[in-house]
C-alpha cells in the first residue's frame, strides 16, 4: 500500500479591499479556522493515465485525465468546475504523477470565504511532497522555521508568494475567474491576520486586540467568479483604467 500524505489550507475572509487586490491596492485578509484537506497517495497503477478524485461535498468522484496540462479548448477539459483547481495545480506543476485523492473541507462552497484558493493551496502543497523538487522545498522550509525561530518572528510559508502566484493562474487559465492574488496569497501564511500590497506582494503582520471580536455571517447568497459579477466587476475597473 503506498503511503497516504495530507495537506491542508483555511479560507479566509477579508476586512478591507476585495476588489482592489488586482488594482494593485491595499488588502487586509485573515485566514480563519475553516479549512480544505487533500488526503490520498500515489496510485498503485501509474499506467492508468488519470487522478481519481473524491470529495465529501458531492457524491461523484471525477477522473482527471493526463496530460493534465490540456487546455480548456480540447475535448477533454474538464467541465466540473471544482475540479479545474485540482487539474489546473496538476499541469501548472508539471506533475505526471497519478493520484487516488479524497477532498474534504469545511469551507462552504460560493461563500465568500475563498473555498478556492484554500482547494488550490492544499493541492499545490499535496502534489508538492511527490515532486522531483519536494526535498528543496522541505529544506527551505526547514531553514525558515529555524530562522523564524532565530529571530523570534514569524513568517510566510516558504515559497508563499511562487505558489500563491502558481495558484492564481490556476485560476486565469483553467477556471476562467480573473482574480488577484489576494485569496491565494491570504491562505498561504502562517499569520492569520496581514495587510498584503498587492503590487509586490508584500505582507505587513497586523496586530488586533485579543477583546476583538469578527463575526462571519452566511447571508445564503451563493456566488459564483467565472461568468458572474466578479467577472462583470473586474472588466470594469479594466476598461476605467484605460481611459
């Protein structure tokens, strides 16, 4: 039996910004203790030519066919949207690997809450322990803990930045959604709270009062990036910077 390995990333929600993240404005995100799991291992077969993927939000698996980096155009594309993130993490990491995978998350899906990015991170950080480069990234991340630890502060996630970009196009190229990197880079921290300026992607640790207190309301509006207002917004403010 091959070894099971796990990654997991939260949701978030954000205090200032949204729509300014891709005008290269000023964000305040935090990640809240809601969260995405990616649980499986390498298939036994590796001659099958496909990923078998579960999840505990729908009640059918879905095959993700190699070569996973097929684009949206060819036949095969997949026309499962959540599983988009998964392919698109798949191809964007040139992974030839196939996997038996289980999702499973307490994000509610089309919240607002950046169900998402946090299905992104915890698949790009998945896949990440099966890549030729997974020894370098579990070395840096080791030297940044102890340098973390060294200067009594903490930091990002080693590599933060490259997957919450890496992750980003994800969502440009294989879900059709024209977001910033606001989402993907709040789900990649170890800080829970951050002023992120988009243009470098620099992040600013924000200190809040332990008295304060956020309170995170399901409207039940369910909402949709690709084709909906998101989408309609972003063209927008696109065509008003133009003027």
């Amino acid at each position: 039996m091959k070894e099971l390995k796990a990654a997991i990333a939260p949701g978030r929600v954000n205090l200032i910004g949204d729509h300014v993240d891709y005008c290269d404005g000023l964000v305040l995100p935090m990640a809240i203790p809601l969260y995405t799991v990616v649980l499986g291992r390498a298939a036994a077969d590796q001659r099958r030519g496909f990923t078998n993927v579960f999840s505990s939000h729908f009640s059918d698996p879905i095959l993700i066919r190699q070569p996973y980096d097929k684009t949206k155009n060819e036949a095969r594309f997949l026309t499962v949207v959540w599983g988009r993130y998964i392919q698109g993490v798949l191809a964007l990491t040139d992974c030839q690997i196939c996997f038996d995978l289980v999702i499973h998350s307490t994000i509610p899906v089309g919240s607002g809450l950046s169900s998402s990015a946090a299905l992104e991170l915890a698949s790009y950080h998945f896949v990440s322990c099966f890549l030729a480069s997974a020894f370098l990234y579990l070395l840096e991340k080791c030297l940044s803990v102890i340098n973390c630890l060294y200067m009594k502060a903490s930091g990002p996630l080693p590599g933060g930045v490259e997957s919450a970009e890496l992750c980003r196009r994800v969502e440009h190229e294989y879900a059709d959604v024209p977001c910033g990197i606001m989402d993907q880079f709040a789900c990649s921290r170890l800080t829970d709270r951050l002023q992120v300026k988009s243009l470098t992607c620099d992040s600013i640790p924000v200190s809040i009062s332990h008295d304060a207190l956020f309170l995170i309301v399901n409207s039940g509006v369910h909402h949709t990036h690709a084709g909906g207002e998101y989408s309609k917004r972003r063209r927008t403010v696109d065509d008003a910077l133009k003027v």
